[in-house]
C-alpha cells in the first residue's frame, strides 16, 4: 500500500520512499546463505583495470531473503510481459 510517499511494510512500520541514504551501481552479487540469515554482497569492477570492490552488504532474515527472490522473479516476469516478452 502506497500513502503520501510512504510505502507500508507491516501493520506499525513505515518506511519513506523519499529518503535515499546512498545508491550505488553493481555488475556482481554474491549470496551466503546460513541457517537464520542470507547475507548479499555487491561489488562494483571498473572495466578500465578489472578491479573489483565491495560496495555495499545486507544481511537480513532468511524468510525476508525468500520474499526478496520471489519479488525479484516477479518483477522481471511482469517487466518482460509489458514489453511483450522481451528482453533487453
């Protein structure tokens, strides 16, 4: 549910849409996974020296990391069926 720029995440939270802490750009992804938690890390490689660095990662629960996947796959099946299956 979208209010007023604030997307409602659970009943009691709500989160700001307006407010970025900090983007960053990313080619690769790494995910561990461990009994409780799936950490994601992102790396940034300068094609110039093919250099790698990690610029940003998140751990988070690993039920928070099931919904992520599926939200990830839905929203690239969506995205592709509006272009009328294709892709980039």
């Amino acid at each position: 549910m979208v209010k007023n720029d604030k997307k409602e995440i659970a009943p009691s939270i709500e989160v700001n849409t307006r407010t970025i802490i900090g983007s960053v750009y990313s080619q690769l992804v790494s995910v561990t996974v461990s009994d409780l938690d799936v950490t994601i890390e992102f790396a940034y490689v300068n094609p110039r020296d093919k250099k790698g660095e990690l610029v940003s990662r998140v751990t988070l629960p690993k039920v928070a990391g099931e919904s992520l996947a599926n939200l990830i796959l839905k929203t690239i099946k969506e995205h592709t069926e509006k272009k009328g299956g294709k892709s980039a």
